[in-house]
C-alpha cells in the first residue's frame, strides 16, 4: 500500500522518490523485464506503470470488404436440403468405417 501526502507541487521537480511496496508477483514481473531487456529495475518500472496508465488506443470500426463472385454455380433454393443430405451421408460413412 502506497500513501503519499501532497500538499505542494513544485514544477521544478523532475524525479520524485518514494518508497514503493511490491506484491511479490509484480516485483517478480519487474525483474523479468530487467534481465529481459537489459535495463535498470527503476527503467522497468516506470516503463511498466506508464504501460498500464496509457489510456487505451481508440478502436476502429471493422469493416469486410465484400468482392463480386458472379453467377452461383448451383441451383441455391435447395442449398440448405443439399447440405443436409451431404452431411447425412458423411456420418453414415463414418458409422460404418467404424464397425
């Protein structure tokens, strides 16, 4: 837990120090960043905590471009009674491999 007393803010101040106290699984998070990028524990940290303050990128709508595909090559007033039929006969061919 972090408690820290404001009562004035100088402008000319550029680093603050405070004591900070670390869950055990952040700490362990910190440090992996430190010996995977090879920087100082403080750079670690501030990285991460900038990470986790940045508001999120706003999002942008999705849009699926759609391409003409011509004619259909079947008949489509049946598709879905085709489809059936196909999928009847491919589990009875699966019932029957399997005896």
């Amino acid at each position: 837990m972090v408690q820290l007393n404001i009562t004035q803010f100088d402008a000319m101040l550029s680093n603050v120090r405070t004591t900070v106290t670390l869950d055990a699984d952040t700490e362990a998070f910190v440090r992996q960043q430190v010996a995977r990028r090879g920087v100082s524990f403080k750079r670690a940290l501030n990285d991460a905590i900038r990470v986790g303050i940045r508001p999120p990128a706003p999002h942008t709508a999705f849009r699926t471009q759609s391409r003409p595909m011509g004619l259909p090559a079947v008949n489509l007033d049946r598709a879905l009674q085709i489809a059936a039929g196909d999928e009847d006969d491919e589990l009875i061919r699966r019932m029957r491999t399997r005896s």
